[in-house]
C-alpha cells in the first residue's frame, strides 16, 4: 500500500477516500432497488473466503476495495435497464456484461491500489474460459476476481433481482454453486466458501450484515440468521457468541426478559468476543427497561469498577447511571455528574482516535485496519447522540423545554448524518413530546410523522409503540379525543403484542376514561390485568385504570397528595407540575377551601419550568384566584 499511502498524504485524504468507497458503494445499490446491500454483502463473503485461504494483508486490502466496489460499472448502465422485470433483450444483456469493463474505465487513471483494476475487470470471467470480457482461463484469472465470482453469485442467487427468479431454496443454491466448482467457479475458492457457509459464518455474516443496514424488518431477519448460524456452527464459543447477539437484538425489540438470559449465559466467555464491561452494559440496559433499577444498578457499577473497561464502555456506563438514577429519583445534580462524566470519557475517545488515525498512517498503513477505526468512530459519534437524548429527557422532566430541545436537536444531526434510523425514531419521537408541552402542537405532529415514517419503513414494533403512543399524547392535548385514542388503541395492541407492561400504563389510562364502548373498555381492562398482574394503588395513574374501585372524599385527596409528594421527592418537576394542576381542578369542585389554600404553591412549583402549557394553566390558577398582576413569571 505504498502508493496508495503517497496518495493519501495526509490523514484527512485517506478518511476522504474510504468513506467516499463506501458512499460509492450504496450509490451503486441505491441505483437498484433489488441490489440494496449488495455490495456490502459480497464484500463481507469475499473477506471472510479471504481470511479462510490466508491472503496477504496487502491482498486483503485490495479485495476489500474490490469487492465493494466490483458493480461500480453500473453507475454507466442505463436505469431503465438495470430495473427492468421484463427479460432484457440480447442488446440490453450485453450492456448489463459490459459493467465490469465500465469499472475497469473508471478507475483505470486510480492506480494507488495495484491490482483494483484487474479484480474488477475480471469477475465475471469463468473457470473454464468461457466468460467475459476477456475469456480468461483458469488461474490467469486474478484470484481476487474468482473469489468476488462466487461471493456475487452467491448473493444474487439468494436476492430477488430484476432480470432473473430468485432460487427458493439455498440448498439447491449451494448444490448449483458445488456444481460449477471447476467450470465456472475456482474449485478452491468454492470449497472454501461452501466450508464457510456449512459452519454458519455466512449467516453470522448476513445478520450482521442486517443489523447494520436498518432495513425493513431488519431485527427479525436478523434473528433468523442469527439461529442459522448457531444450528450449523460447531465452535462451541462461536456459538455462545452468537447467543450473545441474539440477547442484544431481543432487548433492542423491546424483549428484556429473553434477552437477560442469553446475556448472561455469555458471561463465562467475556473477551473472547465481546468484553465483560459490554456485557456488563448490556444486562444492565435489561435490567433497567424490566424495572428493576437496583441490578441496573449493580452491572454499571461493575463496568467503572473493572480496570480492564474501555472509556467507550465506562460512557455507557455512567449514561446508565444517570437515567438509572432519574428513575430512582435521585437528585438532578447527580444525574448530570453521570452524564458530565459520560461526555468526559466521549471526549477522551476522540483524541485516542486521532492519535491512532496518525500512528496508522505513519507506521504500515492497512486500508482494513484504518477502515476499522472509522467504524469505530461513527460507533462512537452514534453512541454520542444516546448522550444527547438522555440530556434531553432529563432537561425535558425537571422542565427545561429549550435544552431539552437543543440536545435533540444535537442528536437528531448525528443520526441523520450517519443513517440511525432507529436512533431517529427515538429522537424525533423525544422532540415531540417537548413541542407538546410547548403547546406547538404542528411541530410536534411534524416530528411524529418523521418517526412513523421511519418506524414502518422498518416495522419496528418499539418505535411505532413510542409514535403511537406519543401522537395519542398529542392529540389528547390537542383536545382531538377521536384521533386521540385511535393512536392510543394502536399503542396498546403494539404493548400487549411486546407483552410488556411498561408500555402500556398511558394509554389504557386515556382508553379507559375516553372510550365509549363498555365492552371494548372491559377488553381493555382485561388484557392490561392479565399483562400487568398485580396493580398497584400508589400511583393516581393506576387508580384511574380500576374505575369500580374508585374513592372518594378523603381518600381520593389522600391518593392525589401521596401521588404529588412523590413526584416531588423524586424530582419529576414536570410531572409533579401537571398532576398538581389536576388536583387543583379536583379541589375547585370538591374542596374550595384547600384549593384556596394550595394555590400560594404555584409559584414555587412554576419556578424551574420554561413556558409551556402546565405553566400558562398554572400561571392563570394563581392570577384569578390571588388577583396579583405584575412580574410573577420570572
């Protein structure tokens, strides 16, 4: 790569050149829609057959640009070709052969990378002569171009394309591929592959491969993979692996439950593939979405206290902590010493990352090694905008709304800049909720549909839980009860399909207080029990879903201030706010006497809250009621 590192005279050309690879690459797939991860696909095979019969580093490099790149030809191919469904002609098909040539051209003048312009040009060659362009014959094919052969058949026989039927079944694929070891393909690099493929590293591949990609029920898929990578691996460790990510993929589809068991059975095999203070993350992240904040808790402490946890790790970590804390009701002060840790630790990474950027391009430059490091870093950027929208929700609860939207707005850059669709669904998502209070209900309606959007597009059950539920928020506020609780309701399927309490408390408050059908509100009320269990009356919230036990007097006045200490001990700010006013507007028509009393309060309650709807109520309460005009919203 010594050319290619005279090229690159500095570290920002050689960043430049690989992130404009990849761009290339998904402008390549993007001209197809039938071709979406192609590239990268092939690319992961040809790497993984690459690694199998030993290349060298210099040769894994150039099959790394090659194999992402082998389609660039395309970008010359008429569109209206390359997204035919009818058979093309033999005039359109001889156009379709002519890409690996249009590559050749394209990247004739780059000659850094010496053997790039061979390895494209010729992957469409045959074992046996009788392939294009040129006709090659056996190994004056270069390998690199019979490796990339059979990675892209490979993929294409297992992808639905424009000009041909998908095969159905990947048995018969492999049998086709076996079939043609030694006319079509290289007989080495075949058995290489099908090796792979039996051991289940190309399906370990192919969920990574979706994880990464965010694409239309990507998890699930995933999931699927995932299980057929385990059925056929015989590594033992590989395979305990392999349970560790599918414990990761459940608790990001909103199933804690079954993702705490697969986490943990992966702790006697910490730093084989993934480090213990990860793990540590990962079971502590579980813990937190059941609930259960002690053992939350108790695996982020573990991270900070192991002297082997990366700072990456130790970021995560004390960001745990602090949302941990906020739900233990800890002070806002210690919340944001967690996150200001949290954003020290980000800050020490993106020096270290500079400094091995420079130490890469000094000392024996390798394209694959450099290029792991910008993954990491986009890593690192993405995991960032997570500190931002845990700033946000805590500046959104304790009631500092212009914060709280600076920080999503913060994250919301960094998502959109690196393709965190589900990362935006949440942040969009977030936003709205501080647009609601605001009263700025368009803007709010603007975000939730961005998120809906995305959340179909993927079929991400957790993300259209949090649109739905958030729109039904809107509209209830919006006084749009109708529309209201057509999202509720969709929110409450979504809860009860998850199977996951947590998400279901908002909307069957609303559904039972709103919905006029009595049958549909006793189904209601009947699959909350059974998701839910024991409920408990502590919480107004609750009390309201039990309409039959319903108190009054005294004890519903003793309900609502018990309800309103909490908040307050707990520091919701926000929260205790709306659910003072309420109890002010049950006191006007049940007890004027503590109403008159309870309303010298406000100041003091309205005090850390920015303008917003809770405030403006609030605010009018205490004018009417004291007679007091002047500056009292300081």
């Amino acid at each position: 790569m010594t050319d290619l590192k005279r090229f690159t005279n500095s570290i920002e050309n050689e960043e430049l050149f690989l992130n404009t690879i990849k761009y290339l690459s998904d402008v390549i797939d993007a001209k197809d829609e039938y071709m979406i991860g192609h590239s990268d696909r092939v690319q992961r095979y040809a790497l993984l057959v690459g690694k199998e019969m030993k290349l060298s580093k210099k040769e894994m490099d150039v099959l790394y640009l090659s194999s992402i790149l082998h389609d660039i030809g395309k970008v010359k191919v008429p569109i209206g070709i390359l997204k035919s469904k009818k058979k093309l002609n033999k005039y359109e098909f001889m156009e379709i052969k002519r890409h690996s040539i249009y590559g050749a051209y394209l990247l004739g003048s780059f000659k850094y990378v010496t053997g790039l312009q061979e390895a494209i040009k010729h992957h469409h060659e045959r074992y046996d002569g009788k392939g294009y362009p040129d006709g090659l014959l056996g190994e004056n094919i270069p390998l690199l171009s019979r490796i990339i052969a059979v990675c892209d058949s490979f993929d294409a026989m297992t992808s639905s394309r424009s000009y041909h039927k998908e095969v159905e079944s990947e048995h018969l694929i492999i049998k086709e591929i076996e079939k043609n070891a030694g006319t079509q393909f290289d007989k080495k690099v075949v058995k290489t592959f099908i090796n792979l493929y039996k051991n289940g590293y190309v399906d370990l591949e192919r969920a990574i491969h979706l994880l990464k990609q965010q694409s239309i029920n990507s998890y699930e898929n995933a999931l699927f993979y995932l299980e057929a990578a385990r059925t056929k691996m015989k590594d033992n460790e590989k395979r305990i692996f392999i349970d560790f990510n599918i414990g990761k993929v459940n608790l990001q589809r909103g199933n804690p439950k079954d993702a705490i068991n697969y986490l943990i059975e992966y702790l006697p095999f910490a730093g084989k593939s993934a480090s213990l203070s990860e793990i540590h993350n990962e079971i502590s992240s579980a813990y937190y979405y059941l609930d259960d904040y002690d053992k939350a808790l108790l695996y982020a402490n573990k991270v900070l206290v192991n002297r082997r946890s990366s700072l990456f790790e130790k970021s995560r970590a004390t960001r745990h902590i602090a949302m941990i804390y906020f739900k233990m009701g800890k002070s806002p002060a210690e919340i944001f010493s967690n996150l200001n840790k949290s954003l020290e630790y980000f800050n020490k990474i993106n020096n270290l990352i500079e400094k091995d950027k420079t130490k890469i391009a000094i000392a024996s430059f390798s394209i694959i090694r450099y290029n792991q490091l910008i993954n990491y870093t986009k890593e690192v950027k993405s995991d960032m905008s997570k500190y931002y929208d845990a700033s946000a929700f805590i500046y959104f609860n304790i009631g500092n709304f212009e914060r709280a939207i600076e920080n999503y707005l913060n994250s919301i850059d960094i998502k959109h800049f690196y393709d965190d669709i589900y990362g935006s669904i949440r942040s969009h998502a977030g936003i709205a909720l501080v647009y609601i209070e605001q009263g700025k209900f368009i803007d709010a309606k603007y975000n939730l549909f961005e998120s809906l959007n995305y959340a179909k597009n993927l079929n991400n059950k957790m993300g259209l839980w949090m649109t739905y539920n958030n729109l039904g928020r809107l509209y209830m506020t919006w006084k749009k009860y109708d529309i209201a609780e057509k999202y509720y309701y969709e929110a409450f399927k979504i809860g009860i399909d998850i199977n996951n309490k947590s998400l279901l408390t908002e909307s069957v408050s609303f559904l039972t207080q709103f919905v006029k059908s009595q049958t549909k509100k006793r189904m209601i009320i009947r699959k909350f029990s059974k998701t839910n269990g024991k409920c408990s009356r502590e919480s107004i919230m609750m009390y309201i879903i039990k309409p039959k036990k319903r108190a009054k007097g005294n004890i519903t006045e003793e309900i609502f201030e018990k309800s309103i200490e909490s908040l307050k001990e707990k520091h919701r700010i926000l929260e205790h706010a709306k659910l003072f006013y309420n109890y002010l507007e049950y006191l006007r028509g049940n007890n004027f006497e503590k109403y008159t009393n309870f309303i010298r309060q406000i100041p003091a309650i309205i005090k850390p809250i920015s303008d917003s709807i809770v405030r403006r109520k609030l605010e009018e309460n205490y004018d009417i009621n004291t007679k007091i005009s002047g500056n009292k919203r300081t």
